[in-house]
C-alpha cells in the first residue's frame, strides 16, 4: 500500500474591492477646486508625467499644479514633474513605463503615494503602466486632456503599450485611484483629436442611447464649432455609459470574448495597423462604424433609414467614412481574424439592429462584406 496523498481543492468565488471615481470639472489646479485635493487625500508623495503636447499648449502647468498643492493643507509632496512623449511614442516601447518604475524608487512613492498622469490616452496608458508594475501598483490619479480620453479612454481600467505593430500587447489591468477630467484641457486640442473623439460617443450612442444620438444629430453643428457646452453634454454621458458598463457591467476585466462597446472596432485595429497609426484611433472608428452599418444594412438586419442615419451623424461631424485602404478588401478582410485572436476566442462583432438595438454575431458573409467595403470605397 503507498503512502495516502493529501489532497484538497478549494473553489471559492472572490471578489476584489475597488472604487471607480470620476469627477467632470473645470480649472483643476485653481485652489479652491477640491477635485484634485480629494484624489490626493492620504498620500504622503507625489509625482507627477506631462503629456508633452499638454506641456507645450499650458507652459504655466507644473507651477499651477505645485501651487495648487501648496495651497491646501494636507497635501502630498510634489516630487517632481516630468514631460513624456504624448501621443503613440508614449506607447512605443517600455521607455515611459520604465521611467515611471525609476522614478517610484528616485522619490520614494510607495502604493499609498500617487502617480498622476496628464495628457491624452495614450499617455495615461503609458504611465498607468509603469505606476501599474511599480510596487505592484501605486495609486494613478488620471487627468485626460483630449476628448477621446474624456468620453472613452479615461473611463477605461486597464493600461498598456504596444509591442511592435501589436497595439496594447503588453498592460495590465488595474482600476484608476481617481480620474478628473477637466474641460479646459480640451480647448487647446488640435482639431484631429476633438473631431475624432467624438466617434466613440456615437458609437455608444449607437449601442446604448437613442436620446444622446439624437443629442448628437441636433447638436453636431455646434461641437464642430467647439461649443463647450454642447460638447460636454456628450463628452459627459457618453463617459458615463463607458463607465458604467465596466463598473457595473460584471466583466470590467475582459474574461470574456464578447466585446459589447467594440462595436466598429474590428475594422478600426486594422486600419490603425494598416497605416502604422498615421489614422487616429477616433478617424479610424468612425470608418469602422460606417463598413459595419453597410454590412448590417446589406445584411438585412437594420433598416436602410436607419442605416443612413448613422452615415449623416458621422458626416454631419465631418467625421470619415471611407479611406484609401477601403479599396483593398483583402487586406481588410484579413483584419476579422486578427480581431478573433485579439479578443482570444470566439469572433464576436456586435453589429446593429436599430439605433439602441445591438446583436452579437459570430461570423460575417465575406461576399456581403465586401459589399459593404465596396460601398464606401473611393
Ligand atoms: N485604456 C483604454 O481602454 C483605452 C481606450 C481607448 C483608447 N485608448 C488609447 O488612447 C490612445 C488615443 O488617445 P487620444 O485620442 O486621447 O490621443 P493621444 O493620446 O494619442 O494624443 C493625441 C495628441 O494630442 C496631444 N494632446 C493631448 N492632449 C492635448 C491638449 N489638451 N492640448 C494639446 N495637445 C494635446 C498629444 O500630445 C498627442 O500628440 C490610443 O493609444 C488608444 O489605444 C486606450
Ligand atoms: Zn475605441
């Protein structure tokens, strides 16, 4: 007789505790705005990564932010303010999460001290990263600066940089201590960026709430005039509705392959890849939305009424919805199976039964698709 094994298995659902805060303010750093103060509360230290196009369009943000601190009582330690590459060069590579790691150890933050990272999204993924890996994580206070890191990006709990063409291969997912967007930053964005941030506020639209499409359709005139109260209105509730479906929605961690909110996004990752990122991510959604409402449309799911709908509220943002590319359709094709490996199971594209109305499907008729390419190319 052999000796008896000790076995045991233990199975118990767990659930990790987290807060997602987010606050909607303007002049972040002026001293009688208790947003950054309420973030900052509780820790010892802090440090603080630029954007560099936030840098260059407020030269005065490292002396507001310092005074903004001093001014408070209780306040954490300013250690230093450093300027990163904004926009995908913060991705490329691990030189701005590194930079991040060494700077924890230079000025001492611990996980109860925080890193706040200023500046579009690539940058606050960019440093999310690094604060996301030092110590296991120090507490990231996020400041978005551009529209699409206001209504989408911001909203997000994960982090990342890209590993070659790979876009956000290499993350972690990790809830924000706090995130304070502040309209003010938007003002000095280029015109790319405010335009195309607001794709992903229709998409979700699209997905989730007639009432702000109709929002938009009404509205479009005056946020491409950069009416701030008009653009707000849909910055606000479209930041809401991704926040809720990550904190509310039962999967803020991705376990599973259904991407509701990717809607348009397949063919947004291959465009974006297809021109090494030279099409903004919020361009690039909006050409992604329009192929899939072409499909759905030629698909028979979704009305041609309503399919034109969605085309006029892109237009009517002077939003994109063709592309030299959309001339090559195997190359775009191609992109459906780099989205199945990206979500790491079964292809599921959430296409559109009517506006408020989504479906999941797992496969798309090549020959409908191709239509559909066909449609808006040229
Ligand atoms: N973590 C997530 O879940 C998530 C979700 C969506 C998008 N993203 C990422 O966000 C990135 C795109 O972010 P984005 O659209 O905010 O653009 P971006 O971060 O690429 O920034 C675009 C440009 O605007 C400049 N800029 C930023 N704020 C400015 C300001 N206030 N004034 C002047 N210039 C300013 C930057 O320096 C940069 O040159 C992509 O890398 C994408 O992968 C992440
Ligand atoms: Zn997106």
């Amino acid at each position: 007789m052999g000796r008896a094994s000790v076995c045991a298995t233990f199975d118990v659902p767990m659930q990790v505790p987290a807060r997602h805060r987010v606050t909607f303010t303007r002049d972040v750093f002026d001293p009688g705005n208790p947003a950054l103060a309420q973030a900052l509360s509780g820790s010892a230290r802090c440090i603080a990564f630029v954007d560099d196009g936030v840098a260059e369009a407020h030269p005065q943000l490292a002396v507001a932010l310092g005074r903004s601190l001093a001014a408070r009582p209780g306040m954490p330690e300013l250690c230093g303010v450093e300027r990163v590459p904004g926009g995908e060069r913060a991705k490329a590579g691990m030189d701005v999460p590194d930079r991040v790691v060494r700077a924890t150890v230079d000025h001492r933050i611990d996980r109860q001290s925080c890193v706040i990272a200023i500046g579009g999204g690539a940058v606050l993924d960019a440093v999310g990263f690094g604060a996301a890996i030092a110590h296991r994580g120090c507490r990231l206070v996020r400041l978005p600066t551009t529209v699409l890191s206001q209504d989408d990006a911001g909203m997000a709990v994960k982090n990342g940089i890209n590993l070659g063409r790979r876009k956000n291969y290499v993350g972690t997912f990790a809830v924000p201590h706090a995130v304070i967007c502040d309209e003010a930053f938007l003002e000095s964005t280029p015109e790319w960026s405010w335009i195309g941030g607001f794709s992903e506020a229709v998409k979700i639209a699209l997905l989730r709430d007639p009432a702000l499409l109709a929002h938009i359709e009404r509205d479009a005139a005056a946020i491409r005039a950069r009416d701030m109260h008009a653009a707000m209105t849909v910055i606000v509730r479209s930041a809401e509705l991704h926040w809720r479906h990550i904190a509310l929605g039962g999967d803020p961690f991705e376990t599973q392959s259904a991407r509701p909110l990717d809607h348009g996004h397949w063919l947004a990752h291959r465009l974006e890849g297809l021109t090494d990122g030279a099409l903004p991510h919020g361009q690039a959604v909006a050409i992604g939305i329009a192929v899939d409402t072409a499909y759905a449309a030629n698909a028979g799911m979704l009305a041609p009424a309503e399919a034109d709908r969605v085309m006029s509220v892109l237009r009517a943002l002077s939003l994109p919805t063709s592309h030299p590319l959309l001339s090559d359709p195997d190359a775009l094709v191609a992109g459906l199976e780099e989205f199945r490996e990206h979500l790491g199971g079964r292809l599921t594209i959430t296409l559109l039964r009517a506006v408020g109305d989504p479906v999941d499907v797992h496969e798309l008729d090549e020959r409908l698709l191709r239509g559909a390419i066909a449609s808006l190319a040229g």
